[in-house]
C-alpha cells in the first residue's frame, strides 16, 4: 500500500506540485489548490509539463486549438511535441524546460 501524501506548502501557503507519499517512492503532482493533476507514480519526479498539460486540457480538451504537451514517465517533456489535427506539425523540445528547440513544421522531425 502507498503512504498517505502530508501535503508540503510553498510560502504562500499554496500546495507544492510535486508531492511524495511517506514511506515510499511514489510521487504525484498537485495544482496550487491541492487537485492532483498526476497520478502516483515511482517514476515521476518533475511536475512542470503535467501542470502544463492539465492546464492546457482545461482549456482544450481537443488539443486543436492549443497545444497540449505530451509527457515522459518522470514528468519531464517529450522531446518531440505535436500539435493540430491528427497531430501533424512538429517540432522538439528542451525536456526540462519545455522551451522550443526547433520550428514548427509539417516535414519529419527527429529530436
């Protein structure tokens, strides 16, 4: 069984993202307001692109018209983010920070 999460704050009494359950290597990433927005796992130790991705999804469901990120096991970004409908233009990604790398484009890219 998985320990319970003692919820760790920021100094703005704001809910850290990233939260380990004592006793144990499972982690998961909350929102500011305590909702988790990735599930336990023992792999996840970066919480920056699922908060990313949730917000995004709250936005778009679709991810059509915005781009939701996609996401490594840890937390860190995929390399190679696509977006559009049938997710046809591409471009890579540093994986910690998310920020582009390349240009959008349509032709085969290879992070």
């Amino acid at each position: 069984a998985i320990g319970r999460v003692i919820p760790e704050c920021d100094e703005k009494g704001d809910y850290k993202p990233l939260q380990c359950h004592k006793g144990s290597d499972f982690c998961q990433c909350w929102d500011k307001k305590g909702h988790h927005v990735a599930r336990p796992s023992s792999k996840l130790r970066h919480c920056k692109c699922p908060m990313e991705k949730h917000e995004s999804e709250d936005f778009d469901p679709t991810g059509v018209f915005v781009h939701v990120p996609t996401c490594k096991e840890d937390g860190k970004y995929t390399e190679k983010q696509c977006m559009g409908k049938g997710k046809n233009v591409c471009w890579c990604v540093n994986e910690d920070s998310g920020e582009k790398t390349s240009e959008p484009t349509k032709d085969e890219v290879t992070c």
